[in-house]
C-alpha cells in the first residue's frame, strides 16, 4: 500500500514545489540595497560636463531616483507618469542617465518633455552598477539622509505610483 | 541529390563564439584575476551568462569596473563582496552555503543516499 503510493507523494510534492518556483519572476532581484546609504558617485550632469554632482545631491531632501535612458524602449511607457508626477512640486524627480549619449538624451527629452529637477549623466554605468542597476527604467527612493527606501524595476504604472509611491512619501515625511 | 542533402546535415559548420575579456591589457596578472573574478559573476541581464562571457552592455562595465579595482588594490574577495552588497547573492553563479542554500546543496547527496538504499533492498529481494 505504502510503496504504491510513494511515487504519488513524490510527484506531488515536486509538483507543488515547482508551482511555487512558477510565481516567482526571476528577473526581479533581491533588493540588496534597501535601507543603505546611496552609494558615493562623482558625475557630471547630463547638460553640462563641467557641473559634477555627487551623492550630497539626494541628501537633505526625500528624493524619487528614475534610471533612464533614450535607447529604454521601456521608458517612453513610463515616461507620461513621470510628466505627471513631476507636476507635483513636492516631489524631487532625479533622473540617472545610463549608458547613453548627451545629445541623445537630450533629444529624446526635447521630445517628450523632461521631468526631471536635475539629470546625473552615467555613461560607464559607474553609479549604476553600484546601484545594482540592472536594467532601465528603475526608480529608486531615497529618505531625507540619503538612504534607499525602496526600489521599483521596470516601468512605474499609475497604480504602483498611486498605491506603492505616494503611502511611501507620505510615511518618509512624517518620519 | 538526396545523398547529397542528407550528407550536407552532417557537414561541420565552423561556429565562432568570440570571448569578450577585458580589452585593456596592461597587466597580464591583474588581467587573469579579473577574468577569474569575471568567470564567478553573473551577468545580471542576460541570467544565465558569466559576465566573462556576455557581450551585454552592462556586463561590459562590469568588467571595467572589476578591473579597476583590482587596479586600486582591492583583492579578489572584496571584489566579489561588492557586487554582491549591490546585486545580492544572485550575482554569484555558484550559490553559497548558507542556511536558505542547504536544501540545494544537500539534496544530491540525500538522493544519492536514498537511491543507494533502495537500490541495495530491491536487489536484495528475491526475484
């Protein structure tokens, strides 16, 4: 009786394991920065090679950091929920240029309207990646001490701004 | 003709897979650890590739900055221990042993152990 029914058991159980795996997107990565200092960067803006920001550029105020860039297909989605947040003058939008060229990114902008309050130019992905970028658009929020709250990839829809983003601004101004 | 179409199947066709290694070889030691390091990395777009291998943007910068590490004395832990602060343990193509990893690591062995033990009381059992 046992031993006929041990074949069973163990498919379901591999059946139940992998329909777990099944719901999980392997593109999302871990957030390995949550809750830890934004890292130290010395870039220029994308405007101007001579204006250098550094990471004193998100402290001091709670601040929405959206990685973009004019090859992002994915960014031209997102693109009129920034117009739209950007309305809001409250909200500090910082945009990251990645891997992009100056003249690109601005036409690109020019075209569609910029959103943001100043742009950090990365061509070398040397913010980037010790921002754990791995793909464009990502938005990263960061509190009035230069901390990362939280990390969104991919495109940011209305909901996830609506639902996710707002509470979260909220919940860091009243800190 | 037909012979002739089946035998072209079995015609070798030359497949190049050029390696992406680092470009800038100013130092052969610093390049070979570089490259070790590069081999241990994941190349987080395209999932399944070391960034030694993938021609991925991203996997491009990430071997610069590997390089340029090296370059600033950092050894080949620290290296590894920083892209791991930023990427997490997904950026490290084999999964270390740690207490949400036991499972994955010890799996074989208990199935090997199992099979052995079934193995060993079927063959025992009188056909």
């Amino acid at each position: 009786m046992m031993r006929g029914l041990l074949p069973i058991i163990l498919f379901i159980g591999l059946g139940v394991a992998l329909a777990i795996s099944l719901t999980k997107d392997p593109r999302r990565l871990e957030a390995a920065l949550i809750d830890q200092p934004f890292p130290e960067f010395s870039l220029s803006t994308l405007d101007d090679p001579d204006t250098i920001l550094t990471e004193q550029t998100v402290k001091g105020q709670i601040s929405v950091v959206n990685v973009f860039g004019s090859w992002c297909v994915t960014c031209n989605v997102e693109h009129p929920i920034l117009m739209g947040i950007t309305k809001d003058e409250n909200i500090r939008l910082v945009g990251l240029n990645w891997r992009d060229g100056r003249e690109k990114a601005r036409t690109w902008l020019d075209k569609r309207g910029d959103p943001y309050d100043l742009i950090v130019f990365d061509p070398d992905s040397e913010l980037a990646i010790p921002l754990g970028v791995s793909g464009a658009p990502e938005t990263f929020v960061t509190d009035e001490s230069g901390r990362i709250r939280y990390k969104h990839s991919g495109a940011i829809s209305f909901e996830d701004w609506e639902k996710t983003f707002l509470p979260l601004l909220k919940k860091l101004e009243a800190e | 003709m037909r012979t002739f179409l089946i035998l072209l199947f079995f015609w070798p066709m030359p497949t190049f897979a050029q390696l992406a290694g680092p470009t800038v070889s100013a130092d052969p030691v610093l390049e070979d650890r570089a490259r070790e390091i590069a081999q241990s990395l994941r190349c987080v777009v395209c999932q399944n590739q070391s960034i030694d291998e993938s021609d991925a943007p991203l996997a491009q910068d990430m071997r610069k900055l590997v390089y340029s590490r090296l370059q600033d004395g950092d050894s080949n832990e620290d290296v590894i221990n920083f892209m791991r602060d930023k990427y997490g343990d997904y950026v490290l193509l084999k999964p270390p042993v740690q207490s949400n990893t036991y499972i994955l690591w010890v799996m074989p062995f208990l199935l090997l152990l199992g099979g052995l033990i079934w193995f060993l009381r079927a063959g025992r059992r009188p056909s």
